[in-house]
C-alpha cells in the first residue's frame, strides 16, 4: 500500500473512532466511571493496529497500584505502552498546549507536570500519588526526554514512587531488523516535528516493538529516590540490551516475517551498513 494512502486511511480511521469514543470517555471521566480507564486502552489498541505498530510482550505487569518507570523513543510510546494494558501518562505540561494531541491526551486521563518549577514536584508527586492509590496505572518516562533509541538515558528521580521498571525497543519494519544506523529514523528527540515524523512511521506501515515489564520495585517512606532511579535505569537499560542481543542472535520475538515484505535492496532509500562488532544492520524503507 502507498505510504500517503496508509497514512490517510489511519488518520481517517483514527478520527472516525474518536468522535465516537470521546463523548463516551467525557462521560466517564466526569461521573468517574470504571470505564474511562479502558476506552482510551480501546483506543490504543485500534491505533497500534491500524498504523501497523505490532506489539510484542515480555513479562507480566504488576497489579495496581502501580507506576511505570519507562524509556521513552518516541510519540509511539503511547501508544504501544497503552495498549498492552489501561495506563495514563505522566506527561510534561507543554503536551496540554499541543493541538490534537492536548485534546487525546486528556482523554487519556494524563498528569501534567512543569519541569521548570521545582515547588511543584510535591503537588506533582500527591497528584500521582493519589491517581495510583485509587487503582491508576501511572507511566512515568523517567528520562525526561526522548532519545535517539541507540542508549537509556539517566533516569530523573524527582518523580518516581512505587516502580516497576518497563523498556520499549523497536527493532523491526517491514519484518527486517533495524540497525545502530536506522534507530534515530524511528525515534522522535530534539527538534523533529511530530506531523513529519507520524508520516514516516506510518508510511512505512509495519513496524514490530517490544514491551518488556521487568521485577517489581518497591518503595518505602524512607527509600532513596536517587537509588530507586538508579535502580529502575539499570534494570531498563538491561531489559533493552538483552532484547537486541537476542534479536541480534536470531531470537524468534516477532511473528514471522509477512510474504509481501520486500528485500532491502528492493526498498526506496535502504541501505546496509556494518555496526560495531561487525554486524550488517539495517534496511529502512
């Protein structure tokens, strides 16, 4: 299918299906039903699907109260981490001003918070707090910030309570691995635009992520946030170099590679390039 036409139709498909849910999850939102935590996981799940986002699980999440302690790629984040299971997100507070993605956001159920004014990590923190206490499962990229997808920054620690670390890694398009090279084409960091970067990973209409959930952290009145961050990096940072080695290997993660896929050198702009170690990475359409 054409890149433009794939990216049409999920943007039509995407629209369609939230005029339908966003009165329902206005609803339930402000009368506080149980079922605001799972449209947007509904929605989640229709998006990955229709987009060509195909989401493999490793491990098993807690059960609430929990908060997750993720890396963050990319605006796919979102949806691959929701929908394996009904979250909310931690997000900064400039995402509330963003067209679009303010209204989707808060149809999520999202925390906002202000990284520029430390006085109210406090409220932040009894906001989560009190959102997890009550069943909530909490996203929290504890990163601060996206990055190219080739290494797990330094956690922050201002944020973090009871943690359960997660990694999100994409390693596949179109059934073919992604290299050293190919990761910042799939991540979304610095001065990207999102329209630009929706497009391309959409266009590219198969692209095969990984959720690993990793052992539970917990967390006491008197825990050392700095340790609990450090201890939450390590173990994502883990997760991810475990989840390449065994791709590197040959590991079966994903489900087979679709018939129609088409070799590198048959794809637009591929190209083939050696990493570290020697390894012949790549292929991106």
């Amino acid at each position: 299918m054409n890149g433009w036409l794939r990216v049409g139709i999920t943007v039509v498909v995407l629209a369609i299906v939230t005029l339908v849910l966003w009165p329902v999850q206005w609803l339930a939102m402000r009368f506080d039903w149980p079922i605001a935590r799972k449209l947007p996981w509904y929605w989640q799940r229709i998006a990955c699907k229709v987009a060509g986002f195909r989401v493999t699980v490793e491990g098993h999440p807690a059960a609430p109260p929990l908060l997750l302690a993720a890396n963050h790629v990319s605006w796919m984040d979102i949806s691959v981490l929701g929908s394996v299971l009904p979250v909310s997100f931690i997000a900064k507070s400039e995402v509330s001003t963003w067209p679009v993605v303010r209204t989707l956001s808060r149809l999520q159920r999202s925390v906002y918070i202000d990284r520029q004014k430390r006085s109210q990590t406090g409220t932040a923190t009894e906001a989560i707090a009190g959102r997890v206490s009550r069943g909530d499962v909490m996203v929290l990229f504890a990163e601060g910030t996206t990055g190219d997808g080739t290494r797990v920054l330094p956690f922050k620690s201002a944020l973090l309570g009871a943690a359960r670390a997660a990694a999100v890694l994409y390693l596949r398009i179109h059934g073919l691995p992604i290299g050293f090279a190919e990761r910042a084409a799939v991540a979304w960091y610095g001065d990207m635009g999102i329209e630009d970067n929706f497009v391309k990973a959409v266009g590219w209409g198969s692209i095969d992520a990984v959720v690993s959930f990793g052992e539970p952290i917990p967390f006491g009145p008197d825990a050392d946030r700095k340790a609990i961050a450090a201890a939450c990096h390590e173990s994502v940072r883990a997760m991810v170099a475990d989840i390449r080695r065994r791709s590197t290997l040959g590991a079966r993660l994903f489900p087979a590679r679709p018939k129609d896929a088409k070799e590198a050198a048959d794809m637009p702009g591929s190209a083939s390039t050696a990493a570290p170690g020697g390894r012949i990475t790549s292929r991106v359409s």
